[in-house]
C-alpha cells in the first residue's frame, strides 16, 4: 500500500477528533444564498472556509436586510460528515455584508465587508505558539485581509 492510498484512511479517521476540521474542509457542502438557480462564478462572492475553520463563520447578513442571511446554530459540534449548518464554501451575491467569525470561544470579530463579484474568500485560522489562534478573512487572489487579524 503507497502512502497516497493511505491518504482516505487518514482523513477519515482524523476526521472524528474534536477540533479536526480537515475532513470537513475537502467534503464538506456548498451553500447558495440567493433565490433562483445556481450562478456562474464571476457572479457571485465565494467564501470558503479553510482548514481547520470549518464552522469559523458564524453570521453573514446583507447590510440591505434586517434578518441574516446565514447564522451558525447554537446547538454546538455535528456529527463529522454530516455538513450540518458548517458548509465548506458558501456563494453570495456581490454586496456589502456584515460578517461575523468566531472560532469556539478562543476568538470573535465581527465587521463589514464588501464582497466583489467573482472574487473568493478563505477564512482561516492560524494556532500560535503561545496558545493564541490567529483568525481572519482574505481575499485569497490578493491577500488582502477583509476581517480579522493574520499574525
């Protein structure tokens, strides 16, 4: 057995640790929000949550909208695999947004945001060696950071 054959094995059985979101991450669904059929991709605004981010979005509302548009359920861990309220990329349309990231309860930023049409955004988080988690969003063509803060 090469070591690539290993690789499903691996992922399958990290994916059910506590805090392991690498699973996740690569099989995890796709969200819409937006009424009608799916858009092409130079349409909307992606955000994709990285690795060991999955369910690091919490809230996104459209500034134009009083409800939010995605929120995170408050019932805490899914079972792995289930995709439950953590989708690993999630489509938009082209706006100004409020977003909120929150990794357990180790970091939280909420901010605004203006999410461009065609553009795809990771949000992701970096463990330090103090014991501090790094958390943000990036524009991952520029690297501009949009929310949060990159050490």
């Amino acid at each position: 057995m090469t070591s690539i054959s290993r690789l499903p094995f691996f992922l399958a059985v990290f994916s059910f640790l506590p805090g392991c979101g690498l699973y996740w991450n690569q099989f995890g669904p796709e969200v819409h929000l937006y009424d009608g059929p799916k858009r092409e991709a130079h349409e909307v605004a992606t955000i994709d949550q990285g690795l060991g981010c999955y369910t690091c979005v919490e809230l996104i509302r459209r500034l134009d909208q009083k409800d939010p548009t995605y929120t995170v359920s408050s019932q805490g861990w899914e079972p792995a695999g289930s995709g439950l309220n953590h989708p690993n990329r999630i489509s938009v349309l082209p706006g100004k947004y409020e977003v909120t990231l929150r990794y357990e309860t180790l970091k939280h930023w909420t901010g605004y945001v203006d999410l461009r049409p065609g553009h795809t955004y990771q949000v992701l988080a970096d463990f330090l060696p103090s014991n501090e988690v790094s958390l943000w969003m990036e524009d991952a063509e520029t690297g501009e950071v949009l929310l949060g803060k990159r050490m």
